[in-house]
C-alpha cells in the first residue's frame, strides 16, 4: 500500500470519528493507527469528543487511546468537550485520567518566563524556536505575555503575539495582558494587543448571557464530582454592586437533592463584605472552611449555616480583569484540611471555562460587526460593478455573506475588492447553470489570478478542477504565473461551503483560487525545512488568519 493510501486511509479514519462511525472505526484500524492525526494534529478522540459521540470515545479509549492527546493548537479532548458543553464526555474523560492541558508538563513556564522579565529576547527567540508553546501558565496562570506586559517589553511582546500567544488570557485573578497594560499606563503595549484581538468590553455585558451560564453549570458540576462536594452554587453581583445574590445555578449530590434544594431555596442575598461569599466579592481572594466552627464564623445567615450540616467549603471568585463574573462556593458533609493543589485546579478550571465561554460571544459579536460592514463595502463595489439589477445583487451579496456558510477566515483574508469580484463571478455563475440545466462549473483565468466554482457534489468536476491546477500550475515546470521569477511561487487556497449554493439546492460550493505569491525565502539553504522559510508569505498569512479561527 502506498503512502498517499495511508495518509488518504488515515484522513478516513479521522473523518468518521467525527460521524461517530464506530464500526468504520474498527474496520479502518486494522490498517492505521487510532492515534492518526490530521494537519493540526487532531486525533480521532479529539473529533469525536468535539462532536459528542459518547459511544465511539468510550470504545477509543477502551481499546488503548492516549486520553491526553494534544493538538497544534495544545488541546486536549478533554477541554474540547468543556468547550463544546459535552459534561458527561468531561466526567468520562476525567475519570480516564483525561487532563485540560498538559503543556507544563511537557514543558518549564518559568524558564520562557524568567527569560522573558530579563529582557532576554535572544533566549525568548531560542525558546519559541525550540518548541516552547508561548501560552505556557505559571503557577499563578500568567502567560509569558503577562509578564512582558508587566514589564513594558515591547519588542518581546511583538515577538510572542507573531508567535500566536493569546492576548486574552487570564491569571489567577482574572487579569489579561491588557489589564497589566493598562495598570501601567503603557499605550503602546495598550494598542498592540488592542490591535490584535484584546477585549476590552464591558464584561458585564455578557455575563447575562444563558452560553455563560451555561458554562458556569458545567464548572459546577465538573468540579464538585471530581473533587467531591456535596453542595456548589454560584452568587453574581447585584445592579448597584451592593450585595451578592444566589442564582439558579448550582449543583447538589444525587445522594442528598432533596435536603439541598430546601437549602438552596432559602438562601438569601449576602452584602458584599459580610458573609463568606460577601467577604470573597469584597476581597477577590478564595475562602477555605475547613470545619464546622469556621463556618459559623463566616457565615452571614448563621441559623442557616448549622440547619446546613456542611462541615467544610471552599468560596472563591471568577474574575475578568479585576471584575466579577460571579463567586462560586461548595460545600461538603465531611471536614477537609484546606489543599492547594484542588485551590488551584478549581479555579484555573472554573476560570478556563466561564472566561472562553465569554470571550467566544464577545468574539462572534466581532465578527459579526467586522462581516456587516465588509459586507456593506463589497455591495457598493458590486453595484458599481455590475451589470445586473441592484435588488437582485443585494440579495446575492446577502446570500454570499450570510447563507452560503463560508468560513470566517475568508473573509479576513480576502480584501473587499476580491471578493466582490467572486460574487460577480459566484452570479455568473449560478445564472448559466441555471439556463444551462448543468452544476456550477466556472473557470477565470487572468494574470496573475485563476479563480474556479464547482458543485461540490460532483466528484468529476472536483477532479477536473484540481487536475487543471495541477496541469497547468504546480506540474514539473510549471511552477510560476505569467513567468513570474523563481522567487515567486503558486499558491492555492480553497473553500468548502456549509451552506447551499442557494434556496433550491442542496449542493455546496467548492472555491479555489491560484495566485502568484513571493517567496519569504527566495533561497533557503538546503534540506531546510521550516514553513517560515519555504513558504509564501500569502501561506504564512492564511495560516495564521485560519489559526485565529479555531
């Protein structure tokens, strides 16, 4: 068997664990390995995760999958279904030893980050170099990017945002890299990470939001069974930031539902600073109880607290840049000596889970707001463009951005120009299929540019299309566009679409699109491998718009 035949074998397997194929599965690896991964090192138990098949993670992992896998982006499965709300796939994992992330055990956070407070960018450079992940948490969740911005270093700060460290992540106390921007007063490392994605919202805006809460129930329950409470609910702030108020989401043992939701049902509201959960808003700092008269000490309803029968808890805030998203507290019927390492695990997890479920919507929002007015541009261009009527190019232009399913990173990589130019092309398209009787099949071929639509429904004009390229673009001796100099090079890209190509079909579309691009490295030394250096800068460009997708 050839090698394409393994790796076409193996992309197979990959794609029915994400159908949750089982029994393809099974007939698939007698020939490959289960822990096959595809470009972004995803395996089969990442995409089953990803998609819920509980049956076909529980028999991956019964028939010896590593249930801590990481992908190029340092996932687990693990914290793929935190992510994707699958909680029962959490518990599951979990009790196979399934962990969120295991960077810093594979890898030291304090030596990226002691290089990083020195000042030493050469070792910083060395480091990323020598596969050091950049978004590596401390023991306080600080990301190297936390400590440049604590510092002021912006030349180490540009080195790792190029280097994909994430500009929204939060510490232990809830502060991002914008935060220790803005304590200091730094405008320029305030408008690099604002330029490149740093959320600077009103959180509170989205704390209302039933995803968030949503996430803040699977923090609840994925803590209190891992780590044995009884009693967990989460408290947000009042409108006027005097008082914390219990909510509807809380978590109780099976064992004991009934005497805990007569508990939860008469609690009341705490002011902040009195109370354990009033004092935990009032200090942003965790409360551990470790036996019954410790909870009498700190307790606001103290009748409450002894009809209770809890004998240990542990309260602790969610915080976003210094705000409150919400205190959770848990409680349990034995006494348990305060441990650090749980302290710790608590709330990196809850922290992990609530704060990605916020920024994901604040994200959408973006999105959404950066497509309506790219979409606003490109309609201006086309109907300046175009020789149809206007009524009926809004209404492609809407189908365009909001029907046929594109993913998002199209459109970031695409100036409007372009892809006004593609739905031009996409109505001529559709048009002649129709008068035809015949699937989409367009072709444009100019300088420096070719552009292809095909029904992606038709296996024959996909490889027609691909052989074309192939033939005419990337054969032996056909490495460049309108004799372009060697130090350019033939870049594709393509685009599946989600969406049909319109209201009466169910047929998807297939995008590609050829263009000449200069190399970053018109002459790399020989046997170099590096993408950095091999690559087109049109590829570095849409590789790491695609990575800010996921």
């Amino acid at each position: 068997m050839s090698t394409k035949d393994i790796e076409r074998i193996k992309l197979e397997l990959i794609y029915n664990a994400s159908k949750g194929n089982t029994e393809r599965l099974k007939e698939l690896s007698k020939v490959v390995s289960l822990s096959s991964t595809d470009y972004d090192g995803r395996t089969p138990l990442h995409l089953a995760v990803s998609e819920g098949h509980f049956e076909t993670v529980r028999w991956l992992i019964e028939n010896g999958v590593d249930p801590n896998p990481i992908d190029r982006y340092q996932n687990t499965p693990l914290m793929d279904s935190l992510r994707q709300g699958h909680t029962d796939l959490a518990k599951y994992l979990i009790s196979k030893g399934g962990k969120i992330s295991l960077l810093s055990e594979i890898h030291d956070p304090s030596e990226l980050c002691q290089a990083v407070k020195k000042a030493d960018i050469a070792k910083v450079k060395a480091l990323i170099t020598s596969g050091t992940p950049v978004n590596l948490l401390n023991n306080d969740s600080k990301t190297a990017l936390h400590i440049t911005a604590s510092e002021g270093n912006y030349d180490i700060a540009v080195l790792l945002i190029h280097s994909r460290a994430n500009v929204n992540t939060a510490d232990r106390w809830g502060n991002t890299p914008l935060k220790e921007a803005l304590i200091r007063n730094n405008t320029k490392l305030i408008d690099l990470f604002r330029n490149n994605g740093a959320v600077g919202l009103d959180i509170s805006k989205f704390k209302a939001f039933p995803e968030v809460s949503a996430s803040i129930q699977q923090a609840l329950i994925l803590l209190s069974e891992k780590q044995k409470w009884e009693y967990a609910c989460a408290w947000v702030l009042s409108d006027d930031k005097k008082e914390m108020r219990h909510t509807n989401v809380w978590y109780a043992n099976p064992e004991y539902m009934s005497l805990l939701a007569m508990y939860h049902q008469n609690q009341e509201s705490e002011p902040v600073g009195k109370g354990a959960v009033g004092t935990c808003a009032k200090t942003q700092l965790y409360i551990w109880i470790d036996s019954p008269k410790k909870l009498f000490e700190v307790a606001y309803h103290m009748e409450k607290a002894r009809a209770s029968g809890f004998k240990s808890g542990f309260i602790f805030p969610v915080l976003y840049n210094n705000e409150i998203i919400a205190v959770l507290e848990f409680y349990a019927f034995n006494e348990r000596a305060p441990d650090q390492e749980l302290i710790q695990e608590a709330m990196r997890t809850a922290t992990s889970i609530i704060i990605t479920e916020i920024l994901s919507n604040i994200s959408a929002k973006q999105e959404i707001s950066t497509k309506n007015k790219q979409s606003h541009v490109v309609y201006r261009l086309v109907i300046s463009k175009g020789n149809y009527a206007e009524a009926q190019l809004a209404q492609e232009v809407d189908w365009f951005y909001n029907n046929l399913g594109l993913p998002s990173s199209y459109f970031s990589i695409h100036p409007p120009q372009l892809i006004a130019k593609h739905i031009l092309a996409f109505v001529t398209a559709k048009l002649y299929a129709k008068d035809t009787g015949l699937p989409i099949n367009y072709r444009l071929e100019e300088d420096g540019y070719a552009l292809y639509f095909t029904d992606s429904s038709s296996n024959r004009l996909i490889s027609e299309v691909e052989r074309r390229i192939e033939e005419k673009y990337l054969g032996e001796g056909n490495n460049t566009i309108d004799d372009k100099p060697l130090s350019h090079g033939i870049y594709v890209s393509s685009y599946l679409s989600a969406g049909d190509i319109h209201s009466n079909s169910s047929s998807k579309l297939a995008i590609y699109c050829v263009s000449s691009d200069i190399y970053v490295n018109p002459t790399p030394s020989s046997g170099d491998t590096s993408l950095s250096q091999i690559s087109t800068s049109a590829f570095l460009r849409d590789v790491e718009e695609v990575s800010k997708q996921m």
